[in-house]
C-alpha cells in the first residue's frame, strides 16, 4: 500500500447517483487543543436526515448525515472519528491478491461501531481486497480526535502532514486522472493559510466562501468539533441559521431520525407553565410536580427538571403536546430549593426554562 505525506486543503465531489456528479468543499484543520472538520454537500437533491445511534455495549454511539434515508454521505462517532466519501475519477485497484473480500454490508457502519481512530480504520482497510468492490470511483476521508487525518485512494493513503489537509475529486496519488473545482480549492488554501482565528465560525465562513449555487447549489454545511462531539449544520448555504447538534445529548433520546427541512422550518415550545406541585415538605421523602406545555407544530416533547439542588433530570418523555408530564423527587437536606422544568420536541427546539415553584423541605 503506497503511502504519500503531503500538507492539503480539500475540496471534494460527490456522486449524487451513478450518472450525476456534484462539487463539494471540504476541509480539516488542528492545533494542541482542538480538531475541526468543515464540508460543503452540493446537489440537486434537497431532502436530507440525519440518524442518530446512542452507544450500546461493544458499539460506539453515532450520527450519519444521510440523502433519501438510504446513502451516508458522511458519519461521525462518539470517539470523534469523522468520515466523509467523495466521488473520484475511475481507477482499477491493483493491490489485494491473497487477501479476503470484504464482508458483505456497510463497512463505513462497521468502523463508526469499532475504530476511534484513523490508524484503525486503515489497519482493517488494508486487511481486505477492494478489487472490484465499487469502490475504484471513490475516495475515503477519515479525521480522528487525535488530529490525524486520511484520504484513502484505492491503494494509496494520503496522510495530513502538518496542521490541515485536504480531499477533493481528484486523487492526489495519480492527479493524472483529472479533477475539476480548482477555483474554490484555491479558495480554501488561501483563507487556512491566512487563518488567524482558528474557531467554527471561521470554518462556517470558509463553507460560505466556497459554497455553490446554479443547478447543483451546497444544500448542507458540517462544522463539526470532533474534541467536543459538537456539529453546527446549516442548511441550503444559510449560514445565518444554525442546527446545533450536541452529539452526547441527543443521545439521550434513543434512536432517532430527523427530516432536517423539519428541523430548520421548526418553532420551538412555548415556555411551560410554572410547575404544580407542594410548597412544603419533609426531607428524604418524594413529591410529585407536574407542567404541561404546547408545540404549535404538534410535536411531541420531552421534560427536563430542575430541582435546585444542583440536580437535573434527564429529557423524560416523550408527551403530546399540552399533554401533563409528571416528575417525582426527594430532597435529603432542608432547605428552600427552586423547581423549574424546560421543553424540547422531536425536532430539538426547545424552550426557555418555567418560572420556578419555591420548596421549602424541613426536616
């Protein structure tokens, strides 16, 4: 397997269908603290979801951001190991005699749930034969919590040498092949290169600089943190309009799949009432509390409680809308503890905290 170490800065295309091909930019950048990736998806195709998978045992927790509920464009897991795949010209792999095929299925899906790193992914794609596999038209782009990245192309592995790379539709180990979208490669080099603030929002504007329009316009940006497991999704090259995606919370709800033209056109829920539940109590015994709310959407919601104490619940539910959620607790000190409750519904808005219910527990 030919390795090549080179410093980049990627814009990439995707393959819409087998016959339609659209330019995308993307881009991965780290310093001793943090590591970000940044991705323009264009296309004429506009619905998008996004699938969330919590971690169970053995299997790390995961997000694919995904077309017609059937193509992952890209994933990332709870590890922080990001992939992104990219249309490239057509090239007959040579290397993998004497090895097996692999395993029928998804393997992006087998190293989201396995590998926490590049080096990972590479050792068990080196394990197999990908001749004839589909994926001679493609590359693969891994970044990982670490700060190590990898674009894999057929049997060359490009790795990052320095502090960002790049992949785009051309193969850096054989440019012979061809490529196209050179003008806004250049302008990404230029703005990484001259970058003096090295945050999400400097990556949201390198997106924004390199976004497209016309018949393939950027339907979706990623700026994704992968230190903190944090994603900004902005969609149809709004870049006024953020989806705020904190991985390990939404993990809290369980498997979920979110149209994300629902989630940008959403209103959040209105404040829930002031909690009903007693003023007074005794210590170490429990007491029930209820609030309802209202979703103009009619989404369903989830609960979160305050009990003051520096105690919060996890999101319970979900309820109907204006349907009452009930929540029991107990405190094991006296003391005045003040009982507050917020909302969120299945498309993630949420609303502002209620006005709080003032406990008094004696013992």
């Amino acid at each position: 397997m030919r390795k090549v170490k080179i410093i980049s800065i990627c814009i990439f295309f995707i393959i819409v269908s087998m016959n339609i091909v659209s330019a995308c930019t993307g881009f991965t950048a780290s310093d001793d603290n943090k590591v970000l990736v940044g991705s323009n998806e264009d296309s004429f195709n506009t619905r998008r979801y996004v699938e969330i998978y919590p971690p169970e045992e053995g299997i790390f927790g995961k997000i694919f951001f995904c077309y017609e509920r059937a193509y992952c464009q890209q994933a990332m897991n709870d590890q922080g190991l990001f992939y992104d795949g990219f249309w490239a010209p057509h090239f007959d792999i040579q290397e993998g005699e004497g090895k097996p095929s692999p395993p029928d299925g998804w393997m992006i899906d087998d190293w989201m749930n396995t590998c926490s790193t590049v080096d990972e992914v590479i050792e068990s794609y080196e394990s197999y034969d990908w001749r004839d596999s589909g994926i001679e038209d493609a590359m693969l782009f891994f970044v990982d919590r670490q700060g190590n990245s990898a674009i894999i192309e057929g049997d060359g592995i490009v790795y990052k040498a320095g502090n960002y790379q790049v992949v785009t539709n051309f193969y850096q180990t054989h440019p012979e092949l061809g490529g196209f979208g050179f003008d806004r490669y250049e302008t990404a080099i230029d703005m990484l290169e001259n970058m003096d603030d090295f945050s999400m929002e400097y990556f949201r504007d390198i997106c924004d600089a390199t976004h497209q329009l016309g018949s393939y316009p950027t339907i979706y940006s990623l700026v994704c943190d992968l230190t903190q497991n944090i994603i900004h999704y902005y969609y149809h090259h709004n870049y006024e309009d953020v989806w705020e995606i904190n991985l390990n919370e939404l993990f809290e709800y369980g498997i979920q799949t979110y149209d994300v033209l629902d989630v940008f056109n959403n209103h959040e829920p209105s404040k829930p009432n002031k909690p009903i539940g007693p003023h007074t109590g005794s210590v170490n015994k429990e007491y029930e509390f209820s609030c309802t709310t209202l979703d103009i959407d009619g989404d369903q919601m989830f609960y979160k409680w305050d009990w003051g104490d520096g105690n919060i619940s996890e999101w319970l539910g979900p309820y109907n809308s204006g349907e009452l959620c009930h929540a029991s607790y107990s405190w094991s000190e006296k003391g005045e503890y003040s009982v507050r409750v917020k909302a969120r519904d299945t498309n993630t808005g949420k609303s502002e905290w209620s006005k709080s219910v003032v406990r008094r527990t004696f013992r």
